[in-house]
C-alpha cells in the first residue's frame, strides 16, 4: 500500500491535519471549559459578594425566620446557581435561596461538603465535585454574629455544552480529513504522474528505444527533471551512436584482421572470437553458451588453458601450436581487465608462422649443406699444410709462419663446421644421444681433472661442491661433458688470472641443479639474453682471438634441453658469470 508515492502523499496529509486538528481541538476545548468554569466561580462569587452579603447585613441571624425571609426576597437567581445558610455554631441548614424543605433545618455536615463548611473561615474556599462547584465564607454581620454562607454551582449544562461541542469538533475533523484526502490524491497526481511518465519513458529506453521525450509542464522541480531527462535521453542516444559506431570499426577491423583473436571471461564464456581463428584451428561450431574455451584449446597446447594460466599465475606469454596439417601458429596471451585493474577474462592472439618456420629451417639446411661442402677442401688445406711444415719452403722462417696461420685458421673453420653440422643435427632432431645412467659428481671432478693445466696456467682457484650423494642421471655422458667442459673452459678465458671459479651440485625438487660461477668480466645486461644464440658474441673481436665460433652456447642450450633440463645464465659486468644447469634425476635404481 505505501509503496507508491501516491499513498505516502495522502497518508503523510492525513495525518499532518490529523494531528493539527486534533491538537487544536483538544486546546480548544480544554480553554472552553476553564473559560466556563472560571465563569461560574466568578458568577458564584459576585452572588455571594454582591447580593447575599449586603442583603444579610442587618439581619439578626438568630432570627431564622427573619433570615430566611430575606433570602427569600433576594431576585431570582439563575437555575445553576444556589446558596445556602449555615448556623456557624450548630451547622444547621438555615434557610437556601431555592427554598430547600430538604435541607432546612438538617445537618450540613451530613448532607454538605464537610471539606467547605470546615475551611469556610478561608473566605472563597473552592471544592469541586464531579459536576457541582461548591464555595464557603464565614461572614459576620453588623451585630457581630457569624454564619456560614454555602454556594453551589451546576455545571451540568456547561459540560453538555462542551460535549455537544467536542461531537462537532469531531464531526469537523472528519469532514476536514475527508477533504484532506481528496486534495492529497489530486495533488499527489500532480507530482506522481510526471514521475510515472519519466519511468514509463525510461523503461522504453532500457528496452533500446531511445526516442523518448517528456513534456514540461512546470518549472518546479519535476519539471527540472524532466528537463534533465530530456537532456540525458539526447546525451546518451548521441554517446551510443559513438559507441555504436566505434564497436563496428573494431569488429570490423578485428573480423577481416590476419590473425585469429578469441576473448573470453573468467569462466571460459567466449567473448568475441573472430572468423580468422575459427579458420586456424579448423572449428566447425562454437557454442558461445557454455564455458568452452578450455575443451577447445586444450586439444592444441594445454598450457593456453585458463585453469594452467591461473595456477601459473601467468598475465601473459606465448606458445606454439601445431595443428595436423602441419600449420604453426604462434598463440599470444594476455589478462583482459577493467579500469581497476580486475583480471575479467583472458585475450588469445593466433600468428600464422608456418611460412616463417619454414624458411628457418631453409636456413638450417643451407648452414648443413655449406658446411659439408667445405669440410673436403678444409682437410686438403691441413694436410697441404703439414706437407709444407715438414720442410718443403726454402725459407723456413717465413713458411713456418705462413703454415702456421694457414694451420690454425684450419683448425677454427674445422671446428666450426663441425659445430654447424652438429647444430643442424639438432635442429632436425638427428641426433642420437648414447643414453646411459652415470653419477654427475664424478663426470665433473673427471672434467676439472682434464682442465687441470687450463686453471694452473691462468693461476685459477677451482672451489668444488660436491653433493654428499650419489645424483644419477640418465643421458648421453658425453654430451652432458661437452656442455659443462664449454662453459668452464669460456669461464678460463674470460676470467683474469689468480681468480676463482667454483662448480656446486645439489638435488632440488628431483632435478640435479649444477652451479657454475666466476669472477671473471662477466657479461653485459642488454646481452644476456642473446648469450644462446647462434654466432652471437658479446665482443667479436676478442672472441675470435680466443678462438671461438659462436656456436658452444646454442649447442650447449640443445644438449641440455634435448635431456629434458633448462640453462639459465645471471651475470654482471667485472663481476662474473653464473650459470645454472637443471638435468632431471633418475630415481629408477640406486647404484
């Protein structure tokens, strides 16, 4: 009932002039009946006063007869008014002004308010008595002889009049709320209906149609707020056009983009996904009602889930997918989020690299096919080589020297198409490991033992921690060696005499991790990252006169995750290189 604003503007009248009313009634009526009563103890008291006394003032009270004889001739007073005579020695009723039989000659302190008639020498003392005002005097007249003059006045008829009045107070009330309520509905009109009109208006609007207007009629506050309305109505229609009109381009131009995109929220609901990733992963059919974009991708990589991205706490990142027509597509994430920044979902980018792939592995090839070529005119040169230092020139000096270049450079392009040749291996994953399960402790010490005059001839400190048990692993023994042997070696050259450089080995969460550090010139910031690439040499120059190729990293990252391990590598400039290599433990057999 008081839900609308109607009904809480009529109740709210209702009871304003209710109350009003009703507390003007009640001070009116409570003024009327002092107003009455003062009257009549005012009357009473001029009776008494103004005609009984100078009436009785020469009379003999003890002459009753003569007592009442001038009371009786007293002019008629009103019919609610009545005084009596008291003996003030016997309390005898004397005579009254009404002619009494009754009373005359009884006992006032029986048949009258003893209260007055003991306190009468309190000239004008009052009592009430449900509708009677009683009054006493002690008066003495000129012969010095005192009576009791007792005065009774009804009030009955006042009290009557005052609930006559207060029915047509209430009869007034009434009618006034009766009226109070048909103003407050045509009033409450007045302010509902605009109301009603804007929430009509406004409902059209939340169902799309934003053509609606409302009519000012007053320039009171609805009509402000119509007016707003009006304001807002033409405000918003303008900003969802804009809107509108920018959500097409975007659509537009992510539906006809090359690459696939497919946004989805928390729960895997799909967001937007575009034709072009549809195209990529082959899909016949998207059900954009159920969270699917877990069951989808799954199939592909797992690692682009959204159940692996949260439990990895990963905001973003890359991944390869494959799919069975041999297209590799290269798959960028990254967390969707509000203006608070609220991860609200997840944004999946498809890159088309197959052409790309393709064209690296072209490269590959050539570096095999280059390097095959030259290892028969490399091995010509050498044994040339060896025929000339045996003594062959005239000027052996200065053949000597030649040769000797002639030698060396031999050797270098040796290693290095040797290197390439086990690239290529890799990268076409030809290469056959001699897998076998040996302790990693003792394929160190057994490679700090081969480099032993390598560290006495630079004065090097070689700090060993070993585990204090057995770590096995299961790989190729060989190649595991060719890494740590090219990382200490690089640690050799590229750490100025008399320093240290230190291998630990320990077992962490089932992998071997193996540690090994110098102090060395250590390795730029912006390099580090490009330490593992192909040819890649912090300083080419002085690489070169080390006799390096390029390739003992990039080899080294192969080997090592060809085993199913990682190679990181932290390092700071004149302060020294750490790598860190992680190989999976066999737990299979204890040796």
């Amino acid at each position: 009932m008081f839900k609308s604003i109607r009904s809480k503007i009529i109740v709210i009248y209702f009871l304003l002039v209710f109350i009003a009313m009703a507390l003007v009634g009640i001070f009116m009526i409570n003024q009327f009946e002092t107003l009455h009563i003062n009257t009549a103890t005012n009357t009473l008291n001029r009776i008494v006063n103004n005609i009984i006394k100078p009436e009785i003032s020469n009379v003999d009270f003890t002459n009753y007869e003569d007592l009442r004889y001038e009371i009786q001739k007293i002019p008629v007073l009103p019919g609610d008014y009545r005084i009596l005579m008291i003996d003030a020695n016997t309390y005898k009723v004397i005579a009254s002004t009404k002619n009494d039989s009754r009373l005359i000659g009884k006992d006032a302190l029986n048949n009258l308010n003893k209260e007055i008639i003991s306190n009468a020498s309190k000239n004008g003392y009052m009592k009430d008595e449900e509708t009677v005002k009683n009054i006493g005097y002690i008066y003495t007249n000129e012969k010095n002889q005192k009576i009791i003059i007792y005065g009774k006045a009804y009030l009955a008829n006042i009290y009557e009049v005052l609930n006559e009045s207060k029915k047509i107070f209430l009869q007034a009330i009434i009618m006034a709320l009766i009226v109070t309520i048909i103003l407050g509905f045509l009033i409450s009109k007045t302010i509902t209906n605009p109301i009603k009109d804007v929430t009509s208006k406004a409902s059209k609007m939340a169902k799309g149609d934003f053509d609606q207007k409302v009519d000012i009629k007053s320039d009171d506050e609805i009509g402000q707020l119509g007016e707003m309305f009006n304001y807002l109505t033409a405000r918003l229609k303008n900003t969802l056009e804009e809107i509108s009109s920018e959500k097409s381009k975007l659509n537009a131009i992510i539906n006809q983009m090359g690459d696939g995109l497919i946004a989805v929220d928390n729960e895997g609901y799909i967001i937007h996904v575009n034709p072009t990733f549809i195209q990529m992963l082959r899909i016949k059919e998207i059900d954009v009602t159920k969270p699917v974009y877990d069951d989808m991708v799954s199939k592909y990589n797992k690692n682009l889930t959204l159940k692996y991205i949260k439990n990895k706490n990963i905001s973003q990142g890359s991944e390869i997918i494959k799919i069975e027509n041999k297209d590799i597509l290269r798959a960028n994430f990254v967390y969707l989020k509000n203006e608070k920044e609220e991860v609200k979902g997840l944004i999946l980018v498809l890159q088309d690299i197959t052409e790309h792939e393709k064209l690296d592995n072209m490269r590959k090839e050539f570096v095999a096919n280059v390097s095959h070529e030259l290892k028969t005119p490399i091995t010509t040169i050498k044994s040339y080589t060896e025929t000339l230092l045996d003594g062959a020139m005239d000027d052996n000096e200065i053949c000597n020297s030649f040769l000797s270049v002639i030698d060396k450079e031999s050797d270098r392009m040796a290693r290095l198409v040797s290197d390439l040749l086990q690239l290529s291996r890799m990268d076409h994953k030809k290469n056959n490991f001699n897998s076998s399960r040996f302790d990693i402790d003792n394929l160190i010490k057994d490679i700090v033992n081969k480099l032993d005059i390598s560290f006495k001839e630079k004065n090097h400190i070689i700090k060993m921690g070993l585990c204090d048990k057995n770590i096995i692993i299961n790989g190729d023994k060989d190649r595991i060696e060719q890494v740590i042997q090219n990382i200490l070696t690089n640690a050799i050259k590229y750490t100025p005499d008399n320093g240290i450089i230190s291998v630990d080995i320990r077992e962490e969460d089932e992998q071997a991790i193996i540690l090994i550090k110098d102090n060395g010139i250590g390795i730029p910031k912006k390099d580090i990252y490009r330490i593992f690439e192909r040819f890649y040499r912090v300083d080419k120059a002085r690489s070169r006169d080390m006799g390096g190729t390029g390739l003992g990293l990039s080899i080294a990252k192969h080997i090592i995750e060809q085993h199913g391990g990682d190679i990181s590598v932290k390092s700071e400039v004149g302060k020294g290189t750490e790598f860190e290599i992680k190989l999976p433990v066999d737990k299979s057999v204890d040796i």
